[in-house]
C-alpha cells in the first residue's frame, strides 16, 4: 500500500483488503445465522455508490436466496456530511411487507440511514435492519440499531474500497485515512 494524491487531499494507507475481507466474512456469518430459518425472501438494498464492493463481496459469501436492488442517495460534499440527504435513484422494486437490510459502505452521523429507514416503513418493509461495512460510532448521533456493523472505526476521513474523495478513489481494494499533516503540506499550509 502507498500513499495516495486525490485532488487536494493526502492519503495513506488505513486497512489493507485482507482485513477487509475477514469482516465481510464476519458480518455475512451473522447474516447468515439470522436469516437461516426464515421463510421469507429478504431484499438487500446496496445504497450506490459507495457500497457496491462490499454489497458485491458480502453477496458471495450469502447462503440463502434473496433479492438484491439498490437505491443512490447523496449526502457528503466533499469530507463533509452535508446534513441533508438526497435520493438520485429510487427503489426498482417494491418492499411492501418485505425483510430488508440496508447495505452501506459507511454510517457516520446516521443522517442517510434515518432517512433511508423512514423512506422504507413509508413504502410498506416489514422488517427493516441495517448492515455497514464500517460504523463510526463516535460520529453517529441516530437511534437506529445498526445490526451488523462489519467493523468500528473512528471518525477519520477515509477512501477506497468504494468510498470516494469526491467521487474519486473508490477503485482501490485498500481503505485509505485523509492524511492531514501531508495535505497541510501540499498545499502549502503549516500544520
């Protein structure tokens, strides 16, 4: 893992894609578990963009039938949340009286998921869970119970592995942490 340049931000590396893998087959067991008995088809709704190597990775290791569909909603600008979430691509199926889980790349502040959540007990979801590949419990100020966090991480900024740097970045398999003190420095700040 090197260090990487996006835009005006430094990078370096966070979470190599071997650790990442162990959590995909961590939070996919309990998936697993939970959902061996039932009778029902669940959907897994991936929010794009972010999440679509972890919906894709976390899908090959799901022993059970289910629909996948996915749903695009905006709510960071560029390392900010920007507090307000907007739907850019709605649902391709219906979710009335339907287990859902809510696949995300990441919960922060819980904005996207409580709007998210509301959006399908709107449309008719019997059961609605929600599954991240990382939770910043720091950050998250929801009352949602977030079922299957793969893993806990601060509140740093982060890319790779679907997340982006304004829509940059998501192509690395490695997870990478804003490096301030470099970024201080390319941009000809003292830090």
């Amino acid at each position: 893992m090197k260090n990487l340049q996006i835009f005006d931000k430094c990078f370096k590396p966070y979470m190599p894609y071997d650790r990442i893998q162990k959590a995909v087959d961590e939070v996919a067991a309990k998936i697993n578990k939970d959902f061996k008995d039932s009778d029902e088809v669940p959907i897994f709704i991936g929010v794009l963009t972010g999440s679509f190597m972890f919906l894709a990775d976390l899908m090959k290791r799901i022993d059970f039938a289910c629909d996948v569909v996915f749903i695009r909603v905006a709510s960071y600008e560029g390392t900010q949340s920007s507090g307000e979430v907007k739907q850019i691509m709605g649902l391709t199926k219906s979710v009335k009286g339907r287990k859902v889980v809510i696949v995300e790349d990441i919960v922060d502040s819980g904005t996207t998921i409580k709007e998210l959540h509301r959006m399908l007990t709107d449309d008719g979801a019997s059961e609605i869970r929600i599954c991240t590949l990382l939770y910043k419990p720091s950050n998250y100020k929801g009352t949602l119970k977030i079922d299957y966090p793969a893993m806990q991480i601060p509140g740093d900024f982060i890319v790779g592995y679907g997340l982006d740097y304004n829509q940059m970045g998501r192509q690395y398999k490695d997870i990478y942490v804003l490096d301030e003190e470099a970024t201080a420095k390319l941009n000809g700040e003292t830090k």
